[in-house]
C-alpha cells in the first residue's frame, strides 16, 4: 500500500460537494464538471492520501481556515541581491526582491549567526540571480555553508541550483546542502525566448541527472503556462523528471503580473492546470507532488487550489479559503507545517513548529 495512502472512502459526488462549500459559493467559484469527473475517477476506490498545507514563515498569512506563523523561522536568501543578468520574461528578477540581500559570504554569515540567537532558526534558502548562462556564482559561498553546518548541523539548508554539472553537485553536496531545487523547462523555445538562454533542454535534464549522484534530496519545479502563459513544455518536463527518481516535485503558475508590456503572459486556464495536476500525480505515484507558492491569485487561485486537492497532490503552499474544507469533504486528512513544500520529501519533513 501507498505510503502516503488513508482509508479507503465511498466517494460522494465531488461536483456537488465543492458548490456546497461555502468558502466556493460566496465568490461564485466555478468548476469545469468535467474535469471534476476525471479527477474523481482517478481516486475511485483508492486510498485517499493526507494532505499538508504549508504556510512557510518567509510570508505573512491568514486565511478563514488556518493561520500563519508570524515568526521567520526559514528565510529566504538572494546572494545577489535583486539583481539576476537574465532578468526571464516570466520574472523580470522580481521574484528576489522579497529574499534577505547576502551579497557576500561574510554578510551570509553573520546574518545566520544573528538569526540562530534571536529567533529559533529552523533553516534557509539560499539563491540568487543567474548569470547568462543560467548559473547561480555560489562557491565563494560554500565554505560558510559548510561551517554554518558544521557549527548548527540541525540546520536544514535548501540551495536553488540553476544549471550545473556533476562536479559542481558535489561542492554543493560537500558544503552541507540538504535540499536542492531546480527549475525544469521542456522546450527549446521557452528556453530562448522566455528566459533569453542559449542553453539546451540536454542541459536540463543533465542538471537533474547530476544532482542525482548526490545524497541531496532533489526536488525539481515545473513553473505551468511558462510559455507566456501557454502550455508548451510541461508534459516533456514532466516526462524527463520521471525518468530521474527525484525526492518530489513542485508545481507552480506562471504570473503574469511580472512580464514586461511588450511581452504579455495569457492567464493559464484552471482547467488545464487541473488535468496538468492530474497527469503529474499519475506519472509520480510514488513521489510527493505539491504546489508551490507561485500562482495567480484571487478567484483563479482559489479554483487551482481545489483541483490540487482533488488531483491528489500532496502539500499546497499558502492554501486558498475553501481548501481545507474540501480536502475534509472528500475525506483526505489534513494537516499543516510552517516550512517550504519542498523540505517535504520521503513522505516525511522534519518538524519546524511556530515558536511564540
């Protein structure tokens, strides 16, 4: 049996259980009945796995169902400030701005320290800006890591990798790192023309396999509607994901707020966000599948995060009212952890509580 897998459950119609949610009905949320129908008829007479939603505490966050933590337990880290040279149409850097600024090792250093004393520590991300090769320049950074691990070893330490070889997986690896996540793209014209890189997708897919002779847990990204909000590569990022074994796998959507004005994302239908969730849970059973952070939000996110909960996925980040109580009505268990979807990997994640 599954893991992850509950009790078997005699399933209601979930069509009509999601327009019976109130959190649904008061902002007149509509469902595509048909795909609500193959959704459930994926999970028919199966055991229904437990659900975890996530509310990491580098984010303010409330909902009518389940509260933030309000204590930065797992910062995020940009070692390049906001800056990054390729500045991708989907992102425009914008996406660093949130993250602490440790433009040098020291600064990295010190600010960890200081965070260890002040306010029970659980971990970090460490990323950064790409340069045009879409590398991330972190070895000057390494031997503070590797001391920070050394001197705090509970510390649990996730690095965005970009593009790499095997040889520098290993350095990572050696420096400490215990998770590592990496954006998968699956076409070469999202590549040239989204992110403006004269890569190929050969390197993507050696990116994963190169991370997969380390013990870091591997956790790839497939960012949905990449393509200027088209669905173009996912399936063949998928397909190469598969074929690596990898710790889980993150879903996000493509927001289209941050494109340039000449250069606009369409908004991804939730319908073929939903059927994308589905054929991601069915080509990795036996893996955690989440969705991440990135997605639209307002009504487009509320109905994203009820097919997440009908497809079977596993965790949702920072969860839409109504999620909770459809994950309860189609009698998935649920429960919740203040840290990143993708320190959930193995079917377990290490207990990182909000600490008054």
């Amino acid at each position: 049996m599954d893991a992850f897998a509950g009790e078997v459950k005699t399933l209601r119609n979930w069509y009509a259980i999601a327009n019976e949610i109130e959190n649904y009905s008061d902002v007149d949320a509509e469902f595509d009945p048909a795909l609500v129908g193959r959704l459930q008829h994926a999970a028919d007479g199966k055991p229904l796995r437990p659900i975890r939603m996530h509310t990491p505490t580098f984010r303010e966050f409330t909902s009518d169902e389940i509260k933030g933590c309000g204590k930065n337990s797992f910062p995020a880290f940009s070692i390049t400030g906001p800056a990054c040279a390729l500045n991708c149409d989907h992102c425009q850097a914008k996406i660093l701005e949130p993250m602490i600024p440790a433009t040098n090792p020291e600064e990295l250093d010190r600010r960890v320290r200081d965070m260890v004393m002040l306010q029970d520590l659980k971990g970090f991300l460490v990323s950064g800006g790409s340069n045009k090769r879409n590398e991330v320049p972190y070895d000057r950074y390494y031997p503070v890591i590797e001391k920070l691990k050394r001197d705090f070893p509970y510390l649990q330490i996730a690095m965005h990798s970009a593009l790499m070889g095997e040889a520098k997986a290993k350095t990572m690896e050696a420096a400490g790192v215990d998770v590592v996540m990496t954006d998968v793209i699956g076409h070469q014209d999202t590549i040239r023309d989204v992110y403006h890189l004269d890569r190929s997708i050969d390197d993507y897919e050696e990116t994963l396999r190169a991370l997969r002779t380390t013990k870091m847990s591997v956790v790839p990204h497939i960012i949905i509607g990449l393509h200027y909000g088209r669905m173009l590569g996912e399936t063949n990022a998928l397909e190469m994901i598969a074929r690596h074994n990898v710790d889980s796998l993150v879903l996000v959507v493509v927001m289209p707020f941050y494109a340039p004005k000449d250069r606009p994302f369409a908004i991804v239908d939730t319908s073929e966000i939903g059927d994308f969730f589905l054929a991601a849970r069915r080509k990795l059973p036996d893996r955690r599948v989440q969705l991440g952070c990135a997605r639209p939000a307002g009504l487009h996110k509320v109905v994203t995060d009820a097919y997440a909960v009908m497809a079977g996925l596993d965790g949702i980040a920072f969860p839409a009212d109504g999620a909770v109580a459809m994950a309860r009505a189609i009698g998935r268990p649920v429960d919740q952890q203040h840290a990143c979807c993708s320190m959930a990997v193995d079917g377990a994640q290490a207990e990182m509580p909000c600490v008054a």
